[in-house]
C-alpha cells in the first residue's frame, strides 16, 4: 500500500469515498454571485436592521462600486485595505475590490490605531477605503476613498459585471494575524483557496436557499468569509448585525428568533454566553463552532437547544475551516473530524513522518485551501508552508500548524492543543511572543513571559533594578498597539523566572508559581502610624484582599465608587473627620489618604471641578454627576478611555456639610462654569451629564453660549428631559396621568418577559417608596430623619429640577446614550425627551445594561470606548 493509499485511508472526507473533486472545475466567488443573483433577483440576500438587500441590489451596487473603484485607478493585484463600520455597504465594497480584481486587507476600525497603521504599510495598501467617521485618523500613505463618496458617484455607473481576468489563483484577501516576532503577519488566501472552502462547507455542514445565516464576527476574524459568502451561493439570506449587537448576547439571541436565524457560527466563549442569555426552548438551528476548543458538557448543552452541532477546525493559513464533524450526543471523544473536499490533514512526527492512529503528533494542513503564505516574511514561509509529499495534487503544499493532535475513531482528528506558545483567548489566536515583545518594550520591564489562565493573560515579570510596577501604565501603554484582548488583565511580580535543566525558562513551574496581582505581588510597606493602622483596617474590611501595604493603590485593589463611600463613612464615624470622595483621585494610598487626614478642615479641596484623570493633551470632557451618584462613578469611564483623555467631574456643593446647596438649577450651572472657566482650557468645551446632572450640562451649553463660547460637545448619560408635567395643574395633570396608566401597565408587562428578576426588583422598591411616602403623607409614619450632607443636597436638586423650565437649544447636537435595558416606563423611549429641545438635532447611542449598570463592570468598557470616539470626532470638528 502507498503512502498516498494509507493517507486517503486515514483522512477519508465526510462528502465522497475520494474526497477529491476536480479544483479546475471551480468558478470565481464574484462568478457564483452572479450567477445566484441572475437566479434569484429579487430575493432578500442582506437583512442589516430595517434594510433588506436583494441579489439584484447586492450585485448591482458591488459592479457598480467596482467599476468605480476602477476610476479611482484601483487595478487587479491592488491591495486595499477596508475600515469601515458594519453595514451593506461593507459587503458591497468587499465584493467590489474582488471584482475590480484587487485584494482586500479588512481593518475592523476598533482596533488600535498603531496596528492598523502597521497593517496598512506592511501590507503595502496603495488605498484605503473608510468613511468619514473614521477619515484622517489612520498615519498611511495609502490614498483614503471615502465610503459616502463612493455612495453618491457608484449610482452613475453601468451595473454590468466589469471586464477584468481573474484567475483562481489570484489573491482575494489578506488578513492579518498575530505574530511570535513582536509584529502582526498577513496571510494571503486565494480565490482557488476560498471557494474551495465555501464549496466544501455547502456540501457539509450544508446550506440551502431557505437558510438565514446570521453573520456577527469582525471582518477581521476569517470565519466571517463563512457568514457573508457562503449563503451568497446558494440564495440564502445573510443576517448582518452591528458592532453593539454582535457583543450582546441577549440581543443577538433576539435576532435568531425574530429573524428566524437557521444558521449561526461562533465561538466556544460566545455560545456559552448565548446559552446564559434565557435560551429556554429548543431552536431550528444549526450550530457552527470552532476557534477554540470544544468541550463535551458544552457539546451536550448546546444539542440540547439546536437541530444540530457542527465542530470546525482550521488555521486562517489554510482557509477558515479545514476540517469539521456533526456532534452526536454518544460521542465519547470531541473531534474536529475530518477534512473538507480537497484538503488533508496529517499527523506528523518531527521528521515530518506520519505517525499511527492513536499517536500524538503535530497537525499538518495540505490541499488547495493552503494560503499563498505570509506577505514579505519568506524565511517564515519556509519554516511553515513547505512541500507536501502525500498529496496526490501537483505541486501541492501542506502548513505547519503548530496544534498537536492524534488520529482516532478510524480517522477523525482530536486536537490537543498547542506544541509552540501560540494560545487563544476567547477565540482569537494570539501568539504569547507578541505580547511579549509589546511588554518588554515597557519602563521598568527587564524581562517578561506572558500565559493564559481562564479566558485571559497574566503577565510574568522581572523588574528592572529599583523600577517601579507601574502596572496601569503598562495595560494603557499596549492598549495604543494591541487588541483589547491581547492585554494582560494581571501581573505577577518575580525576583528571577525558573529555568528548566537545559536553561530554558520553565513555564509550568512558572504557571504553578503565579498568584494573582492582589494576593502575591504588591510591595508591602506596613503601616507606621496609627492613621495608616486605622485606614488599613478600615481598606480591608471592605476590600477583602489580604494584606494591604500604605503603598497599594485603592483603585488597583479593586476599589469603587460604592467601597469608597463606605469607607468614607466609617473613616469620618471613628474619627470625625469628613473627606472628600474625590479625595481619592490623588490621596490614593494608605500613606496618601492618612497625609489628607492630617489637614485641618479649612485646607480639605472641596473644589466643584475634580481632576478624574488630569493628565493627556486631548481636549478634556466635563462631566456632571446624577443624584446619588458621586464622582468617583467616573473613574470606571476615565480608566477605559484613550490614556492622553482628560477627565474632569463636577461635584455639588455641600458635601462639606457647611456650604449650603445650591437653590435653583440655573446657580448650580453658572457655578460650575466659573469653576471650568477658573482653569486654562481651550475654548470649545465637551460637556456631558449623567441622569439628573444631563440637564444640569444642557443648562451649562445654554449658559456658555450666551457667554459667547463654543459647545461642541453635549453628551446625555440616560438623561430624561420631559418635565412638562412639572408645571401642569389640575384637570390637565389628572387627565395625563390616566392616559398614560395603559401604555405603562403594557410596558411593565414586556418587561417582566424580557428581564423578570430586574423588573421585580425595580418594581418592589418603587412600591415600598411611593407606600413610605404615602404613609408619610396621610400621618401613618413619621418623616424618615437624616442629617447627611448628601440626603440634603439631593433633597435641593429634586426641587430645583421641579423648578427648571427647560427651554431650546442650539448650542449644539445632542449625543443621547440611551440603555438597552429600561426598567421603568417613559412617555418618549425614543428621544427621552429631548426632541423638542435641541435644535441642532439627537445622535441617539445605544449601549448596554440598564440606567445603573451601563457605567459599571463589565458594561463600561464599551460605553468608554463610545464615548472616546465621539469626544474625538465632535472636538475635531
């Protein structure tokens, strides 16, 4: 028997007895298109929000931005590369530079800065094409083609397929992936190599015309080359979602139900979420899965709720997914299967020879699916992509993957993870090596490894002789060059790192050594006074993390707005002695906050304008705090915005316990413009309000208009600005009332369904205040007694809100950040009220949790990284 015969026998594909079609047989993607959209005119083939895309207008709009392209001198073997925002219109543009027969480079536009500039030049991108949102912000010498620029010039253009040759062995992509050298690296994949692919997978797992294929991954992940193709060659219908939408599983649980979603391809990290997301019944779903590794009990849960669970295997080197299995509920070994039509899968020793069943090997990937290899690294090439002697294609080529693996139920590949320190985390690749470099690079840092624990990276450290850990600047400095998920969430702090007998470092021993930041690495300084004794006890009995040095950081312990006021509290119950919470933006030690302890009352800053986060040389953001809400709340957004953001909060007046509140909302706005206009700023101000302190910043835009200075940014955090009802009298007020008592009782009714235990909790708590206040009101209890400067200084806005007419505005548009998650009703869910206010218009956001959590853990991430990108663009203006 030959080798080829033991091989064909090994690796059988799950479609045909040879698994072997003919590749010269196989059309171009643009091709297959075509001919589905001649099929299927008017058919829906995109679904983005309200907006339903037809074949005919898909394929329409993508010749017609072709040929366009042309124009802007965009020619066959051009690389382009592609940021823009999720919409038809980024397909259309895909689509567009494969016909014009160029090659495109996507860029998801929320991906650091610094990366994408080094994409864009290693890749040598002659263009990019972005929009307006994004315009001048990428350092490139590509020539920038505007996306609202090519939707008002494509309409002009004849919608005829452009004349252009293409060949199968043209590259359609390159996508960029991390790299062990410090630097990312650009796979090049065919058209040969993707349709192949595509081919492969409408066989297995299999897709027809009446399929609806949700598509959620960034175009920057290979795996949505499945989403947005695949059904595009059969007739059936793609599902696009948003950015916001695609991180939020409970809404992307919604659109597999109301769309009728019948095909969904995610991660192992992402389905976990999506079976948290009160997936009660069983759906007609086929489940696609892959990027990390699948476990069994999550094999088990997921066959519980879908028609059916397909595990895919592959590296972007060899075209999305190489190998795939249907998981049945007996299975005893999760496997990823077996090759697709047209590919291989070996397993190999170090000699490159093939080991038997049941051996551990390393995984090597051959067939028309291998990629071109990587863009300018040809000694990586070699190491990696080499000449494959099993296959019975000429020519053929097979890729080192790295994985290691074994064969098992007569031919199905187990993987077992990786040989080399290339991980995933929440199903992005990530070369260990490239953080690495990224940290080493860092003040302080002599040497660095980096491992995966539980979905994350923890950072292993070796200082610098008497630097210190700076380890926020450290995570703010790889946040300017790194993806999110490639920053190292904790750090441990060693004298030396363990070697193993042949002097290389030893990362088990490593692992086995690492604690967690807050339990083994701080530097300990005890504590020397009786303040510092007090402030220690008093930290950790509301921190709960071990011990705590007059050195540690209570923001990196773990600290938050709700602790700080707790020990706040307790430090002014045992000594008397009032602080300040703001205080903690710069007395943010033990030794720091006993220092403050020691002034005397008149030298305590209870300044209206806090410093958040002073330091940066963007424009700063002012922002004013809600009832019961304090400044500290801000910390969570400053921490996660761009590390040159100021941050600045206002605090009322009266926190002292001395000074009185202010009586009417307008003093209250006019004194923190004295307080902003006391610093030097530039003039053209950023303002923005939290719930009540919304209004507070809208009074602030008016106020500082008529002063003659520039508003260019008013941001609403939930901010509800309806208060007509303030004003109403008699029959009128009695008559609104009622109206509104049906709408509401419908709403609360919805709510119960979408969010039961929050809407109960909510619904509770107003009971228990409105039969207090009634109580009060008819002599059943006494007024609830409470001297706290806070209870008095809420107490005075609520009247001064009462108080306030609200009147227009054209300082300037509004940004509205609306809740996805409202648990009390309101007459205008839409605008919340500011319609009839501002003149110049609402930018309505949407973002996640409900009118408490958005501005907390986990949801704040995402609201800062919002709220960055708009501060940047209006101060730009």
């Amino acid at each position: 028997m030959s080798e080829r015969q033991v091989t064909h026998e090994r690796n059988p594909t799950p479609t045909s007895e040879t698994r072997i079609s003919n590749p010269l047989d196989l059309r171009s993607l643009q091709e297959l298109i075509h001919e589905k959209a001649l099929l299927y005119p008017d058919k829906s083939a995109l679904r983005f929000r309200d907006h339903v895309i037809t074949y005919h207008k898909l394929n329409n709009s993508a010749n017609q931005f072709a040929r366009l392209l042309a124009d802007y001198g965009i020619h066959k073997g051009a690389i382009v590369g592609l940021a823009v925002d999720r919409s038809p219109e980024m397909l259309y543009c895909m689509l567009a530079i494969v016909k014009a027969g160029a090659t495109y480079l996507p860029l998801d536009p929320e991906y650091p800065q610094a990366r994408i500039e080094f994409m864009l030049q290693d890749a040598g991108a002659a263009y990019l094409i972005t929009s307006e949102k994004y315009s001048g912000r990428f350092q490139t010498k590509a020539r920038e083609i505007l996306m609202e620029d090519l939707q008002r010039q494509a309409p002009q253009y004849d919608v005829a397929p452009p004349d252009v040759a293409i060949t199968m062995q043209d590259v359609v992509y390159v996508l960029y992936t991390s790299g062990s050298t410090g630097q990312p690296k650009g796979v090049q994949i065919t058209q040969l190599g993707l349709v192949n692919f595509l081919i492969g997978m409408l066989k297995e797992p299999g897709l027809d015309q009446h399929d609806k294929v949700l598509a959620l991954t960034t175009i920057s992940f290979d795996i949505s080359g499945l989403e947005l193709y695949l059904p595009l060659l059969v007739g059936a219908e793609v599902i696009l979602t948003d950015v916001q939408t695609s991180r939020d599983t409970r809404h992307l649980m919604e659109i597999v139900r109301q769309q009728g979603v019948t095909v969904m391809q995610a991660t192992p990290a992402t389905w976990r979420m999506m079976l948290e997301s009160a997936w009660e019944d069983r759906l007609p779903l086929k489940a696609l899965i892959g990027g990390e590794a699948l476990s069994k009990k999550l094999a088990e849960r997921l066959l519980e709720k879908c028609d059916g669970l397909w595990n895919m295997y592959g590296p972007t080197e060899t075209t999305v997914w190489a190998t795939l299995k249907k998981i049945r509920i007996d299975d005893e070994i999760i496997t990823v299967g077996r090759p697709i039509e047209n590919m291989f899968a070996y397993i190999l020793d170090n000699q490159l020879r093939k080991v038997p069943d049941g051996t551990v090997g390393e995984i090597f990937i051959g067939g028309v699916g291998v990629g071109v290899g990587y863009l300018n690294r040809p000694e990586l090439n070699e190491e990696r992509f080499m000449s494959d002697p099993f296959s019975p294609l000429p020519g053929a080529r097979m890729y080192k993957t790295g994985d290691l693996g074994r064969i098992v139920n007569g031919g199905e590949i187990q993987c077992l993870g990786r040989m080399d320190h290339q991980v995933k985390i929440r199903g992005y690749r990530i070369e260990l090596g490239e953080v690495e470099h990224a940290l080493g690079k860092q003040t302080g840092i002599k040497d660095v490894v980096v491992l995966p624990k539980d979905e994350r990276l923890i950072a292993y450290v070796v200082q610098e002789n008497g630097a210190p850990a700076n380890f926020s600047a450290w995570q703010q400095a790889l946040k300017t060059s790194l993806p999110e998920y490639m920053v190292p969430s904790n750090f441990v702090l060693l004298p030396r790192f363990p070697l193993s007998p042949n002097g290389k470092v030893d990362r088990n021993a490593l692992e086995a050594m690492g604690q967690e930041i807050e339990k083994a690495n701080r530097v300990y300084t005890a504590p020397r006074s009786e303040q510092e004794k007090l402030i220690v006890k008093i930290w950790g009995d509301y921190l709960y993390v071990g011990k705590i040095g007059i050195k540690d950081d209570f923001f990196e312990l773990g600290g938050t707005s709700i602790v700080a006021m707790q020990i706040m509290a307790r430090i002014e119950k045992e000594t008397g002695k009032r602080l300040p919470l703001a205080s903690l933006f710069t007395a943010n030690t033990v030794e720091k906050l006993a220092t403050e302890m020691e002034l005397d009352d008149q030298s305590i800053s209870w300044d209206l304008l806090v410093p958040v986060k002073p330091t940066g040389t963007k424009p700063p953001i002012f922002i004013v705090n809600g009832l019961d809400m304090n400044v500290l709340f801000f910390n969570n957004i400053a921490r996660n915005m761009d590390p040159d953001q100021p941050v600045y909060g206002f605090q009322p007046r009266g926190l002292n316990g001395v000074d009185e509140p202010f009586e009417t909302l307008e003093d209250m706005a006019a004194e923190y413009i004295a307080a902003l206009l006391e610093r030097d700023f530039p003039d053209g101000y950023a303002l923005a309000g939290y719930s009540y302190g919304g209004v507070v910043a809208y009074e602030m835009s008016r106020q500082l208009q008529a002063m003659g200075k520039k508003v260019k940014m008013l941001a609403m955090f939930d901010t509800y600005a309806y208060n007509k009802g303030h004003f109403e009298m008699g029959m009128p007020k009695y008559i609104r009332k009622i109206k509104r008592q049906f709408p509401k009782f419908l709403f609360i009714t919805q709510s119960l369904i979408r969010h039961p235990k929050e809407t109960l909790d909510y619904q509770q708590a107003f009971f228990v205040r409105k039969y207090n206040e009634l109580a009060v009101y008819i002599g059943l209890q006494r007024p609830p007694e409470s001297d706290s400067a806070e209870d008095k200084i809420n107490e005075k806005y609520e009247a001064a809100y009462r108080k306030y007419h609200m009147q227009t505005s054209d300082a300037c548009a509004i940004d509205l950040f609306r809740v996805d998650t409202r648990l009390y009703y309101l007459d205008d869910p839409l605008y919340l009220g500011w319609k009839p206010y501002a003149l110049k218009g609402i930018n309505v956001h949407d973002v996640k949790g409900d009118h408490k959590t958005f501005l907390m853990p986990p949801n704040d991430k995402d609201f800062a990284i919002l709220l960055q990108q708009l501060v940047d663009e209006r101060m730009k203006a």
